[in-house]
C-alpha cells in the first residue's frame, strides 16, 4: 500500500510540475456549456474527471440530471459526455497523448451540478485542481474521490437522503479538507493521503456509527469531533505524533470520555508514517 501511494505522489507531483509550466505558446480558450433534463431516471452511476484548474461540483436545482460548464483550451482538449444506460461520464478528454509542456491550464474551470433526485454512485477524479465540492443534500450510495496535487474542500452540508455503502478518499500531495461527515449516512470511510495537510470534519446530522480507516504518509491530519459523539482511535505510528486531548487511553486504544453513553460511535484505525495527528472538540 505504501509503495503504491509513493508511486503515485511521484505522478502527482510531476503533473503538477507538467501542468503549471508557463509556455509561451498562445492558447485558444473556449467556453461551453452543456446540460439534460432529467427524463425518468431511476438511479446513477456518475464519473467525473478533470485535469487542471478550477473545479467546482454542487447539486442542480429543478429538472436538471446535470449541467456543465467547461472552459478548456481548444487546442489540447475537448468536452467528454457519455450517457449509456444509467452511466454517466463527464469530463475533459485530450486529443493527443502527447505532453505539451507549453500549456498552462490553470486557467481552465469546470463548473458542475448535479441532480438532487436520483442516487448515484458518484466517483470523482482530478488532479492539479483547486477545488470546492458542495455534494449536501445529493442521494449518494457510493462516493469515490481521487485526486493529485490540489487545493480541494468538500462540503456536505445537507444530510444524504440515501443511505450510503461506502464512501473513500484517495489524496496525493494535497491540502484538503472535508466537512460535514456526520451528512454522509454511510457506516464505512476509507481515506489513504500521501503528502500535505488532511482537516476531517464529523460533524453533522448522524443516523447510523462509521467505521473510518486512514492512512497517511507524512504531513498534518487535524480530527474534528463534535462532543457527544463516541470516539475510539487505534493508532499504527511510526514517527507520527498524536495530540489527543480529551481521550482516554486504555491498553493501546484511545476513547473519548463518553464512549460508552454515546448514541453514535467512529472506530478510527489509524496508519500515519510522518507528521503529526490532532484531535479537536467542536461544539
């Protein structure tokens, strides 16, 4: 798992590098916008790609399945829509396989929304992005994110309508934030980060406990944990310190002071390599 992570930071990194090198050959950008309506849909499987830029995804309002917004350089991309049965696949394609290293992208945006009412097994992948995700209130059964070198904030500021299976987060080198957990309904959360600052936020309207696995290389993880909600944190550490004010230790585990009277619990098994682990209380 660890050999994996460091192969793909080192991807990551040289994207980046790739990405933001200025050139000086001219560029041709465009701006289109693209949407449907929904026509009877029952459920969703969603896949979502982008490269470099801005990007933004949020729920859509009205009759809306989607719509996007693209502007993109017309020279090395083009707009991808894939609408086969009930998988959807939106994004940036590039019309050759050939790095242009006197591209710089970070002009680019995609803008994204996406339908309130039909669940969806969403999965996310972008790479040296600055991101802001508003996904509250969308009906998720399944959420995967993956991304490289980004600035990235995801907010679930509405409770999910749905029950979730699973939701993960893969994170390269990356500062990147989540919040509102508790919104998610789903009992399972995996987050395997490389490099950077990782800020996971539990609050929200909780409905079901969660198991939460995290694995991370080297950086800062901040925990923010509202009070009443039970905690419990295995911890696997090599050089990694754990800041854990408020908790109880007990043989190798940690527990939050009302563990055994809280209505909804998180397991945390913890992996961290280098870096420093926080727990913060939230009211």
């Amino acid at each position: 798992m660890r050999d994996v992570r460091w192969m793909r930071l080192g991807w990551a990194a040289l994207a980046a590098l790739v990405w933001s090198a200025a050139g000086a050959e001219a560029q041709s950008w465009k701006t289109v916008t693209m949407s449907r309506q929904l026509s009877g849909e029952r459920d969703l499987d969603v896949h979502v790609t982008y490269g470099a830029g801005r990007f933004y995804v949020r729920p859509a309002e009205g009759g809306l399945l989607y719509r996007m917004q693209l502007r993109y350089d017309e020279d090395s991309f083009e707009p991808e829509v894939e609408f086969v049965g009930n998988d959807l696949r939106l994004g940036i394609d590039g019309r050759s396989h050939s790095i242009r290293m006197g591209r710089d992208q970070s002009g680019g945006e995609m803008d994204l929304s996406l339908s309130r009412r039909v669940p969806m097994d969403l999965t996310l992948e972008f790479g040296a992005v600055r991101a802001e995700l508003e996904l509250g209130g969308l009906s998720l059964t399944d959420l995967q994110l993956s991304t490289g070198a980004s600035e990235a904030v995801v907010d679930i500021s509405e409770p999910n309508p749905v029950e979730m299976d699973e939701a993960s987060f893969e994170v390269g080198a990356a500062d990147f934030t989540v919040r509102g957990l508790g919104n998610l309904n789903t009992g399972s959360l995996d987050v395997d980060a490389g490099v950077g600052k990782v800020s996971l936020w539990f609050d929200g309207e909780w409905r079901q406990d969660m198991d939460v696995d995290i694995d991370i290389g080297m950086g800062a993880l901040d925990i923010h944990v509202p009070e009443g909600l039970g905690v419990h944190l295995e911890k696997d550490s090599f050089l990694s310190s754990l800041d854990a004010e408020g908790m109880v230790k007990r043989g190798d585990s940690y527990y939050s002071v009302d563990w055994d009277e809280a209505e909804y619990r998180i397991e945390i098994n913890l992996d961290a390599a280098f870096g420093s682990v926080r727990i913060h209380w939230i009211n």
